[in-house]
C-alpha cells in the first residue's frame, strides 16, 4: 500500500533519523524510523521505494533502516520532491 506523500513526511519528521557519519572510509548515511507496529514501516518503505528493511527494536517496536548509498540516495530523492 502506498502512502500519502504529505503524511510520510510528517511521520518520518516525527519518528525518523538521518545521521550522517565520518568514517576512516568516507562518510555514511544512516536513515532510520521506528514505531510500535510493522506494517506501516513497510508501508513507508513501499511509499518511498526501497526494500522492506524492518527489524525489531530494542524499545519493543521495529525500526526500519538502511545505510545502503543507493538506498539512503533514494530516500534523500523522496524528501527533496
């Protein structure tokens, strides 16, 4: 299921995270969101478009994550439209 744009960006603004990272091999982007439940993460990954990354989190919920350069470049994509 697809999302409304206006309410993923309100929800990612909310209970999301960008961090940026400098490694000894270059920098990494991290893009991460938790909540209580699955499947609206894998709903906001179908939205974005990239794979369902979900795993649970140590608060009890699930996070969805990646630190993929193709991944995290299209989530980057979505929030610059």
């Amino acid at each position: 299921m697809v999302l409304d744009v206006q309410y993923v960006c309100g929800f990612v603004d909310g209970e999301g995270c960008f961090c940026h990272v400098q490694s000894a091999r270059g920098p990494i982007w991290h893009f991460n969101v938790t909540q209580k439940t699955r499947e609206v993460l894998d709903q906001i990954a179908d939205t974005i478009g990239i794979p369902r990354y979900v795993y649970p989190h140590a608060s009890g919920g699930y996070v969805l994550q990646t630190s993929s350069h193709k991944w995290v470049a299209k989530v980057k994509e979505f929030f610059r439209k």
